[in-house]
C-alpha cells in the first residue's frame, strides 16, 4: 500500500491529498484493512494504521458479522413484505366495503353499545346485530326484508304448500 499512486488515493490529483485521508484499503498478504492517516506519510508504514474491530482484528470475524447482520435484515425485509400484504389485502377489504357503502346497499356499519354488537344502517333502518363467538348474528329483526317473530321448532318441516 505503500507503493499505490497519488492519483488512486486522491481525487484532485493537485490537492493536499486531504480527501486521501481516512481512507481503508484491505492488504490480503495480512488480511487486515488500513486506514491512511497521514498524507504525507503516505509511502511509509507511519502513514498507515490497522483497522481494528473491537475484538475482531482479522477479516473473517468480520465476515461473520457481517453475514449476521445480513440474515437479520433479510428475516426483517421477509418480516415487513408479509405485513405489507396483509395490509394490502385489509386496505382491498375496506375498499370494498366502502364501495358498498356507496352503492347504497348499507349506507352504514358502527360499533354498537358493546364490543359484540354491530349496528347497520340501510335506508332509514337501523338494525343491531349481535356477533357471538362462532361468528353468526344471535338476533336480527328481519331476515331477507320479512320480520322474524318467532323461534323455529327444530323439527320445523318446511314446503311449498300453501294452506289457507
């Protein structure tokens, strides 16, 4: 390193060679970096310092660091792109709920009075559902636009007669 020209170690071949200085170079011969600290030292070993790393003064111990902090970045990099495409896909949800919104199916859907209640606006008729734990409404007042005014007996037999 000794031997490098001026016109490598500077960029304004006229200068002070001020840009030169704290400049590292790897020596493979030591497999060690150093770092130029005197510019007119430069051509002799006072004018160059070995880089340190902590504890790790060869090249492959900071390899191995260096590869750590690669695999972290790329579990964080897989990390935030599966965030992203959840927050993708909730943001393409809202969108079609908004876009039902606007279509005047349902003009609204708020929180009701408790964390399991729903109250949904259609027309000028508010309805509140409740959402238990399985995921269906325990009561609604109408069903398809018809009231729902009784509990149907589980050996209900339904047809298409009509009697009179």
């Amino acid at each position: 390193m000794y031997k490098i020209a001026d016109c490598i170690l500077q960029k304004d071949n006229e200068g002070d060679g001020s840009d030169a200085v704290g400049q590292k170079w790897y020596v493979q011969a030591t497999k060690c970096e150093y770092q130029l600290i005197s510019w007119a030292n430069r051509n002799v070993a006072a004018g160059w310092q070995k880089v340190s790393y902590g504890n790790a003064d060869d090249l492959t111990a900071l390899t191995n660091r260096v590869s750590t902090v690669e695999s972290k970045a790329s579990t964080n990099a897989s990390n935030i792109t599966a965030v992203t495409t959840t927050a993708n896909t909730n943001a393409s949800a809202i969108k079609t709920i908004n876009s039902t919104l606007a279509s005047g199916v349902v003009s609204a859907v708020v929180a009701g009075d408790t964390a399991n209640v729903i109250k949904v606006t259609k027309g000028g008729t508010t309805s509140s559902l409740t959402i238990n734990n399985v995921g269906y409404a325990s009561h609604a007042g109408t069903v398809n636009g018809h009231a729902v005014e009784a509990d149907v007996p589980s050996n209900a037999k339904f047809t298409d007669t009509t009697y009179t």
